[in-house]
C-alpha cells in the first residue's frame, strides 16, 4: 500500500522535506524556553538582577518570535506537499479508470469511486501531512525534553517512564480495534453515494412514480447506518483522550510531591522543578500527539487500501503500444467461433460458438429477443469487453494486435443508454471529432434528423443541454449520439437500439441517410423493430447467446421461425 502511494510525493518532496526541517528547528527552540526560564527563577529574581532577568526575558521572546515563525513555516510547507500529494493521488486514480476495461468496472460501483476519489484521497493526503509535521514533532520533542529532564534531576524521570509503556499498551490496543470499525464506516460512505446518486440522476422518475417518501426512507436508512458506524468507530478514538489525560495528570501530580519534597530538602531549586514540569508536560504532549496521530492515521489506513486497489487494479484490456500495431484499413469484422462471458469463474457463457463474417460496407441488422445478448455480440468489437475463446478479427487483423485508440477510433458505438454531456449541443457534438467544422456538424444532423428540432431552440447548436441532456427528449438524444457517431467518419458504426425511442418515419429517414453519408462504412444495427433491420444485406438472428439464423429478410422469412414470427407480429395493423 504505501510502496504504490509512495511515488505521488515526489513532485513535492522538496516542501516535504522543508516542512520537517522547520518543526525541528521549532522544536529545539521550544525546548530552550524552560531552561532560559529556571535560570530567571533560580538566578535573576533571587540576586535582584534585574538587567539578567530582561536579557533572558527579551532572549526568550525572540526565540519565541522565531518558532513561531517556523511553525507558520512548517504548516505553509506541510499543507502545499500534503495538498500536491492529494492532487497527484486525484489524478493517478483518474487516470487508471479512464484506463479501466468495463470488466475492470465492473468490480467497483460508481459511488465507491467517487467516495474514493475524494473522502479517501482527503483522509490520505491529510495522514501525509500529519506525518510531515505532528509525527516529526512529537518524537523529536520527546527526545529532546527528555534528554533535558535527564539532566535537571535524573531521579524524578523514573516518573514519567512508567507513563510511556502504559500509553504505548493503550495506543496499540485502541489502534488495533478501530482499524475494521473505520474500514466498515467508509463502506457506509459508498452506500450514502450510491442513494444520493441513484435519487438525483433519477429525480424525474422518483417524482413521476411518487416514490420522494421511499426514497427519503431509504437515504434515512444508509444515513442512520452511516452514523451508527461512525461513532463506532469514533467512540474507540474518543476513549483515548482521557487515557492520556489520567496519565499525564497523574504524572504532573506525582513529580510535584516528590519534587516538592526535594526542594524542602534542599536537593532541588524551584526552578529546575518548574522546567522539569514544563519538559515533562512536553514529553507527555508528545505521547499524546503520537497517540492522536495514530488513532488518525488508522482511518487514513482505511482509506489509502481502497485508493490503493483502484490505483493497482490492472486494465484487462491492453492493446498494441501507441504508434505500433496495425492500422484500420477497412470495416470487414469475423468471429471465429468466439464464446464470451462476464465473469471468468463463471460456467455460464454469454456467447457461445460465434460465427459471423461482415465484409467491409455491409449493412447488417441484428434481431433477438431481451437477453439474447445482442449487445454483449458488438461490444465485442471496439473491444469494450474481451473474448473468452476462439478468435475476432477486425480489419482483417485480430482486435488484441490493434492500439486500443487506432481500433475505437474506427469503431463508432450508439450505446443502448444514451448519454450527453454538461455544456453545449456543438460541444457534445465535437466528441466525435474535436476538429470537425460547422458545415461537418450541420451535415451530420441533417443526416441524424436533429438539425431541425436543434434549430428550434433560441441558441441552436449553442443550447446548454444540462447534466446528462436533462433539456432534451429521449429520441431527441438518441439522434444527438447518432449525429456525434457519424462525425467520427468510422470503418464502423454501431447502433445498439439507438432508433428505439424515434418514431417510424424518422426511423427510415435515418436509416436512407446513412447509406448516403457512410456508403463505405460497415453499419451493424441491433433493433427490437424488423422494419428497421428488413433492408440490411443481412439479418443475424440472436437466441439465448446464439447465433439463431443469418440472412436475408426474404430467406429468413422462409427459414426462419423466430423472425418470421417476430415480423409478422409487428406487422399487424400496419397498413
């Protein structure tokens, strides 16, 4: 865990060495203060002398001027590395999703990986500055007034040393219980998220179906859980504190009887009695920050395991280097008796015994019942999942020769779940090509049937859709994500159901575009209508993860059950 955090301090070491280096120097000039102050006790105010008593008063104030002034130091320093390690940690995490396959996904939810990326990265970065400064300061405190108190009186030490092992036992125990409490309360975090996010990506839904009552119950129950495991968890922590304080007290009290009884005998000055209770309150302030630190650093153990597993969780899918590996020439695609399945372990096959060859520009329509796993057939393709056996060439080359960028940028997808961005029509536009012009983003609406109902709005092309295209309808998105896929300019596009949500007319009205627009372009399209796949120049007909039956609207219609029956039914009522 710490060896793959590790290399996210190093932008900013410098500031993490620079903060430690000013503690120490805070620290020993601390440490002067009650020497310089006994000897005014022991020496100035006996003799009268009042000239000693202001040099060591004014030397006191400029040492306490300078700590003061590496203290503010030491945090300016501490917070910059500490901030620049959360910045480095935000980012490296980011980065490894953006690389994540949807199996690498798959393992973790969306709101654990939003928790992730920002409770935990701020629970790690503050640890890190915690050990930069709190756990640097308390140790060479420790030492340091210790090593004074040693040579005050070394009799009365014995005190405060049967305090250490006592505070030691208690950190350890205390520690050792709340790790698993707080690992529990993070997970309460990711369960907050995930309601918080559900409810509010779905708010038109949960108003529709006045569910707001459900919904609250439900939020008040990952809330109520969340606090339960959070004092849990801080109940530990909270027991520490007057541990520590019984201790120190309890020291404080037992040097001041013996210490008294030693300046009666004439063994101690009141002075050395007074900087041996300050040396001794440091050292044991020391324990306890050591001890707070600990119990902090627990949670923040917590958190850097699971910013740990996402930054190390490995991509299941690479491909060739960039610049090496082939280029796309042309949109041929061939499975070669290629089985799929979701989870390895698993021995239920998604896929099984594919065999399908797609020359370059076809157009092929595929048609299938609710899980027949149509969808998980063309994700195959851009490799968005990976085969389990046989072999997919794309190309004419197997997919896992290609870069991952050369493929995807070939292979254009309309997922079945359309999805838009924050910012303008043109910007969504412009995923498919960042370069595109107008008159590119114009043509490829008119062939999407959207350049119409986008020149409706007061702003056209530059209408704020808002998160996730809440200002537009469901087959006003779907033409949007055909209109980016076709300024893409790919060897393939793939519709996945895009058409669902647009009536008929519009339906073919697409559909003759693009074999105007992509004449070259290999066009495979998933559709629950048969009316949208019956002009293809071939049908792939899907049943339980099989290839059913491929071809022709006309042959299918005399060869095959399952389509004829799925046509006919559609069919009826339609003049």
């Amino acid at each position: 865990m710490i060896k793959t955090l590790y290399p996210y301090t190093k932008r900013f070491q410098k500031y993490a060495i620079l903060a430690p280096a000013c503690v120490i120097g805070e620290v020993l000039l601390e440490i002067s203060l009650p020497r310089l102050m006994s000897r005014i006790v022991d020496v100035g105010i006996p003799g009268r002398d009042i000239g000693y008593i202001i040099r060591l008063g004014l030397m006191m104030t400029m040492l306490a001027l300078a700590g003061m002034l590496l203290g503010a130091l030491s945090s300016r320093f501490a917070a910059l590395a500490s901030m620049g390690f959360g910045c480095e940690l935000r980012r490296a995490a980011f980065h490894n999703v953006q690389n994540f396959s949807f199996s690498n996904i798959d393992k973790f939810s969306t709101a654990s990986l939003v928790t992730r990326l920002t409770t935990d990265v701020t629970n790690t970065q503050n640890a890190y500055q915690l050990v930069i400064r709190m756990l640097v300061r308390a140790p060479v405190m420790l030492v340091s007034a210790t090593l004074m108190a040693f040579s005050i009186n070394d009799s009365l030490v014995a005190v405060f040393l049967v305090a250490i092992p006592v505070l030691a036992c208690a950190i350890y125990c205390l520690t050792h219980w709340a790790h698993p409490r707080f690992i529990e309360m993070l997970h309460r975090y990711d369960d907050l998220n995930s309601s918080v996010q559900e409810n509010l990506i779905a708010i038109r839904v949960v108003k529709a179906f006045v569910r707001a009552d459900y919904e609250k119950q439900k939020f008040k129950k990952s809330n109520d859980e969340l606090t339960q495991s959070s004092i849990a968890a801080e109940q530990i922590i909270i027991t520490m504190m007057p541990i520590m304080q019984l201790v120190v007290y309890g020291c404080i009290l037992a040097i001041l009887w013996f210490g008294g009884q030693m300046i009666i005998g004439g063994r101690m000055l009141s002075g050395d009695l007074i900087s041996f209770i300050n040396y001794v309150t440091q050292i044991l302030m020391s324990l306890m920050m050591i001890g707070m630190a600990f119990t902090q650093l627990v949670m923040a153990r917590a958190s850097m395991q699971r910013l740990a597993e996402v930054i190390e969780e490995t991509p299941e899918i690479t491909g060739a280097a960039k610049g090496q590996g082939p280029s796309l020439e042309d949109g041929s695609v061939e499975f070669r008796h290629v089985d799929f399945k979701y989870n390895r372990q698993s021995e239920a096959e998604t896929l099984k015994d594919i065999c399908l060859s797609i020359r370059p520009g076809e157009t092929v329509g595929i048609l299938g019942g609710t899980g027949s796993a149509k969808s998980s057939l063309v994700q195959l393709i851009p490799r968005l999942y990976d085969i389990c056996g046989g072999e997919l060439l794309v190309g004419g080359h197997p997919v896992k020769e290609y870069n991952l960028d050369v493929l995807r940028h070939g292979v254009a997808m309309v997922l079945q779940k359309n999805v838009l961005f924050s910012g303008s029509i043109r910007d969504n536009l412009k995923w498919g090509d960042p370069n595109a012009t107008e008159q590119e983003i114009v043509a490829a609406c008119k062939a999407a049937c959207a350049h119409d109902f986008i020149m409706s709005f007061p702003k056209g092309y530059d209408t704020d859709l808002g998160q996730g295209g809440v200002n537009v309808s469901g087959g006003q998105k779907q033409r949007l994500c055909i209109a980016r896929a076709l300024l893409a300019h790919p060897k393939i596009l793939i519709l996945d159901d895009s058409t669902s949500a647009v009536d008929t007319a519009t339906d073919a009205a697409i559909r003759t575009a693009l074999r105007s627009e992509l004449a070259g372009a290999t066009k495979i399209i998933i559709a629950q209508r048969a009316a949208s796949v019956c002009e293809a120049d071939k049908i792939v007909v899907m049943d339980e993860g099989r290839i059913h039956a491929v071809g022709t609207h006309n042959e299918l219609m005399g060869t095959c059950e399952i389509y004829r029956q799925v046509y006919e039914s559609q069919q009826k009522g339609v003049a």
